[in-house]
C-alpha cells in the first residue's frame, strides 16, 4: 500500500488498495474513507504501521490480516 514509500499510507493510496482487491466490483468511495478514518486514530491524514498493526490485530479474520500486513510495508 504504501506505494512512494514514506512510510505511511494516504487515503490515495488506501483506497486504490481496497479499489484493487475488489477486482472491479461495486466499490464505495464513503466506505473506503470511513473505514480510512477509523484507523487514522491521531487525525494525521496518514496510516502509520503502528495504526494499521492495532487496528488490524481487532479483525476476527487474522489470516486476511496477515495478508494486508504483509503488503502494507
């Protein structure tokens, strides 16, 4: 996700991301940024790894987790 690697991710790049793993399904713009909201806890604008890590850790599916994890950096 982290596609200019500056260590963080934007919602730009979040939400091509997410847009990639639809593979071209109905994709929702307010999801993605609501979704992006909710883990950006400090309001930086900017997913940090330590962000991204917490927030993923509270999925019940760890294995997609993993997956995104090792992607993200």
């Amino acid at each position: 996700m982290d596609w200019d690697k500056n260590g963080s991710v934007s919602f730009v790049e979040f939400k091509s991301y997410l847009a990639k793993l639809k593979k071209g399904e109905d994709f929702d713009h307010g999801e993605a940024l609501a979704a992006f909201q909710s883990i950006d806890e400090d309001g930086s604008r900017q997913l940090t790894w330590e962000e991204f890590f917490v927030r993923c850790t509270l999925f019940e599916n760890h294995s997609k987790c993993r997956i995104w994890i090792f992607e993200f950096w």
